[in-house]
C-alpha cells in the first residue's frame, strides 16, 4: 500500500503561535485556559498533564476563573467577554488567531456601516459566538437551506475562518438571488491555511483511494476535509492519533491519502504516517497506546 501526503496539512500559524506562547508559561496553575486552546484531544491531554485548568466552551461563562490570569484561545473572544474578564480583575493572555479577530473587525464595520450581518459558519461554534455577541442583529448561516429574504436592504457577510469555499460561493449566491434589490457586501475571512488544506485536499483525492483525516472531533476545518472526501466519494478515515487505525480498513486500497486539520501537531502526523507505511507493508500492528508492533 502506498502513502501519500497532501501537500499542505497539519498545524496553521495560528495554532503554532499559540502553543508557542503557552509553552512559555512557567506556572500553569496560575492561569486558567478560557475554553480548549485549540480543537485537539491530544493537545488537551497534554495540557492537562502539565497542570493547565481548562474551563468548557459551555460552562466557561457560567463564573468567572479562579486564577489571576486568563488564557483566551486561538478562537478568540467577545469584547463583551473580554471586558467582563477585565472588570473581574483578570489578567489576560491572549492567543487569539489574527485571522480570527479579522473577522470581528470585519463583522464590527459592517454593523456600524448600517448592514445586516450574515455570518457564513457552525452555529454553536465557538469562533461563531464571540463574532456575534458583539452584534445587536445577525444571522448564522450554515447552509443553503439557511438563506432567506431579510427585511434589511443593506446585508452584509462575513465568513468563519475555517469554512469552505464551496459552501460560501453557494450561500453567497443564494443570498443575492432571494435579496435582489439588496445592496450586499461580501468580505471573504476564510482563512488561507484553510483554503490551501482544502486545495491540498482535492489535489490528494485525484491520486488516491481513500484518505485518512487527522484531527481532533470537534475541529470544523476537520471535519470539513472529511466531508469533501464523502462528496469525492472516497473513503474517509477520521483519527485522532495512529492507536485509531484499524489495519483491517486499509485492506482494499492500494494508495492511501494523508491529510490533518490545522491544529493537528507534527509529531501527530509522522506516526500516524508511520503506522500507515508499517500496515502497508503488512509487518506491523498497533497497540493500545499507539505503539507499533511487529507481526
């Protein structure tokens, strides 16, 4: 079995930042991370292990953190969330992804420029949440099906960082064709590591059988590359780490594809890629913690 890695995969800038930073922490009992740093199991536990207090995406506005300080994520915040942390006394470590707050910025100027704000993303997604709560009127679109006639005649969009090209033409066009007498302005904040794992991506799929998608389960860019594998119609294999692969699923391809989301470690995708070329050649199996084994 053959393995080939797409050209563009694994860890984006902005996660490297910030991890970069957190690695520079010398007590993590000291600070609280306000959320998941980034969307990856194996970056949590390993956060854990070091001593970090990791509040839910759920429960993290319920009370305020105990310590000092606050560690805001790669994903970001609301300015209404960050003035709350303030007004408690809060010291802030911010690690928010700039492409990221380029989407609040754009989000803010469409507002106060008198547009509807359409926002092109998961619903529920945290990135999603801290763009809206600064916004008085919004829409989350997460598809065709979403778009409908607005009242407003001056709509703005605006685009998760890690949505899809694809599904952003669509909406896009769909929102101008049910608002035809809307003055509507569009600012793509898709980011580009994200358009270069999805052109990546389609490039892979032209040479391979299946593919198998590293990351974490909540991670949208993801789950996302896992998607376009279905409507490629090629198998997909979505893993967290290489203790997942079940070698038997790799028994009818010849050549297998490697792709991983942008929060995905390096270290993450060489042994996945390791046990990958060990199954291919038949010599290997995987324990329970992830170990190679020979046959």
């Amino acid at each position: 079995m053959r393995v080939i890695r797409a050209d563009v995969l694994g860890m984006c800038f902005g996660v490297r930042d910030s991890l970069a930073i957190i690695d520079q922490i010398v007590d993590p009992r000291a600070i609280t991370i306000h959320g998941e740093l980034v969307h990856n199991e194996v970056v949590q536990v390993q956060l854990e292990a070091r001593g970090f207090e990791m509040r839910s995406e759920a429960s993290r506005k319920q009370s305020l953190p105990e310590t000092p300080a606050v560690l805001i994520t790669a994903h970001g915040i609301s300015d209404r969330e960050r003035k709350r942390l303030q007004a408690a006394g809060k010291v802030l470590v911010d690690t928010t992804c700039p492409l990221v707050e380029r989407v609040h910025q754009a989000a803010l100027a469409l507002q106060a420029e008198g547009y509807h704000v359409l926002v092109i993303g998961r619903r529920g997604h945290v990135e999603v949440e801290g763009i809206i709560e600064d916004l008085p009127d919004f829409d989350v679109i997460e598809s065709e099906a979403d778009v409908k006639a607005y009242p407003s005649r001056r709509l703005g969009i605006v685009c998760q960082t890690t949505a899809t090209q694809r599904s952003v033409t669509t909406i896009h066009a769909a929102v101008a064709a049910l608002n035809p007498g809307a003055q509507i302005k569009f600012i793509d904040t898709v980011c580009l590591p994200t358009k270069e794992h999805q052109r990546s991506l389609e490039n892979l799929l032209d040479r391979v059988e299946a593919v198998v998608v590293v990351g974490g389960r909540s991670s949208n860019n993801t789950r996302q590359l896992v998607a376009r594998c279905h409507e490629r119609g090629k198998p997909a294999l979505h893993v967290q780490s290489a203790e997942e692969l079940d070698p038997g699923w790799f028994k009818p391809f010849a050549t297998i594809g490697l792709t991983a989301g942008t929060s995905t470690l390096v270290e993450t995708i060489d042994l996945v890629y390791r046990a990958l070329v060990w199954i291919g050649a038949g010599s290997a199996d995987i324990d329970k913690n992830g170990e190679l084994q020979a046959l």
